[in-house]
C-alpha cells in the first residue's frame, strides 16, 4: 500500500512566484541612486553592500523586491545577492520598527546588566527579540557586542550609542521613541530613523544641520588608557572604586573627576547606579544553571 505525499506531511507546493517589481517612479530614483554608487567602484559587484542598504532605505528591510532589484544593476543572480543580505545581521529580512533598539548582551555588558535590561525591555514593551512593537515604531533585539566595553552597558539606537544603561533609564529610553519626544545619543550623531540611517549607510551624505559636525569619537573612558601611555594624564583614579572608598592619590596628582559633559544623554543612568555597583544591586536575571 502506497501512501500520497499529503499523507506523509511533505508539502510539494508550488514555486515561488517572482518578486514584484518597485513602481516605475520608485525603481527610476533608485536607479539614479544606483548608478552613483556604482561608479565608486571599479568592480560593480562591490557595490553590493550600500546597494543593500539602499533599497533597505526605501522599505525599512531588505525585501525580496530589493534583492531583484540589486541583482538586475548588477548583473548578479538572485542567489548571490541572497547569500550576502542574510550573512550580515544589519540587513533586515522583514518589515521593522523606525528604531532599531540594540542591547548588547555579550560577556561584559550582561555582567554589568545587559541581559537585566534586556528581559525588562521584552516585558515593557510586550515584544521578544527581533520582534516591532505594534504601533511600527520599535524593534528590539539583543546584539552580541556593540564595541564600548568601557561605558557598559550599552544600548544602541539605529547604531548610535547610549552609554551606562539601566532597565529603567532604558523603559524611559524606548517610551520617549515611541511617543515622538526628542532623544540624544551620548555620543555621535544627532538620531534619525533606521531608513534615513540606511541611507547614510548606502554613502549618501547627511544632510540635516550640525549631524556631520556631531559626528562625534571615542568617550573620555576609551581615551583614557591612551592620555596615560602618552603622560598626558597623570595616573591617578579613573573610575569610581568598587569597594565604596576612596583611593589615595599621590598628593602631586589629581583625581579624575567625570564632568558633566562626559555623559551628553538626557537618558545615560549614573554611573553610580550601574547594576553591577554592590551598593544597587540588580541580582543575576536567573539562577545558575537554568
């Protein structure tokens, strides 16, 4: 007795129908777009990548109309543009939120309480990683390292950074998103939506006023190591001490006093109030072992 493939739960279905093509006046900007990218290389494959965020600009994720529309100027298949827009994690490969909400959870932000903020930030806003929030606006997701090891943890808005976070600086963080209320990085440029980032990305340039100008560097904590190997600082105290007292610093030498201006962000937590601080405890998000 011979069994149908129904039966046996395989699912032959059909091909995949084509893409649908971009409206004649969209596919027309993006060409001209396109063909200015293009120029900058002297292979046009390597134009792939801004290519990607080009038409991820245009629809908030990379869509399969997007891939199509790659492969066409560049003379690609399909599946070469495919292998690349689902390599890199910052190609998105469906509809997302205007803001991308980042929270490093790698060895040292999850110590210092990034997987804390984290399941706060899955509970507030009632969304699991790489899950948009119902009303567009939000997407969140937990990113293995965002490179600012010194202000962690770190959360990362459209890839501009907010420095020494905690669950509730960061609900803040994501309501004033939500709600329209004007948000500054820590560092960096002024923030725009993740299609204008995008677009940025693709190598067109920002045109809004002071946002190249804010381009901003590394913190005063990254530099520090660096001002100490070239004697531009004396080698005193850089940070707080985690026993609760002073250092004692060589009279001739003066202790580190963060300003006011080494944290920009209306949404950076004090530093003294980091999870990882034994005097304001987060406790671990779960027991050993679970």
């Amino acid at each position: 007795m011979t069994t149908s493939s129904s039966e046996r739960g395989v699912s032959l279905g059909m091909p995949e129908l084509p893409a649908p093509a971009y409206p004649d006046d969209v596919r027309a900007r993006l060409e001209t777009d396109a063909r200015e990218i293009i120029a900058r290389y002297p292979d046009s494959r390597s134009a792939l990548l801004p290519l990607l965020h080009l038409v991820q600009a245009e629809e908030g994720h990379v869509s399969r109309t997007g891939m199509q529309f790659c492969a066409d100027v560049l003379g690609l298949t399909t599946a070469e543009v495919t292998a690349v827009a689902t390599f890199y994690t910052m190609y998105r490969r469906r509809p997302s939120g205007d803001y991308q909400v980042g929270v490093c959870t790698n060895t040292l932000c999850a110590v210092m309480g990034g997987d804390a903020i984290f399941e706060s930030l899955q509970e507030h806003l009632g969304v699991g990683n790489g899950e948009t929030t119902e009303d567009g606006k939000v997407t969140l997701e937990h990113i293995e390292c965002n490179a600012a090891c010194d202000f962690a943890p770190v959360v990362m808005v459209n890839w501009e950074f907010f420095d020494n976070q905690n669950p509730a600086s960061v609900r803040r963080l994501v309501d004033d998103l939500r709600a329209g209320r004007p948000v500054t990085p820590t560092r960096g440029a002024p923030l725009c939506t993740f299609k204008e980032t995008a677009r940025i990305l693709a190598g067109f340039p920002d045109e809004r006023d002071g946002a190249v100008a804010a381009g901003g560097s590394a913190g005063p904590a990254s530099l520090a190591g660096l001002k100490l190997a070239k004697g531009e600082v004396s080698a005193a105290r850089v940070v707080h001490p985690r026993d609760g007292g002073p250092h004692d610093a060589p009279q001739d030498r003066a202790v580190h006093d963060p300003s006011p201006t080494e944290h920009l962000s209306s949404h950076d937590a004090p530093q003294d109030t980091s999870a990882s601080d034994p005097s304001n405890p987060a406790g671990p998000t779960a027991e050993e072992g679970e």
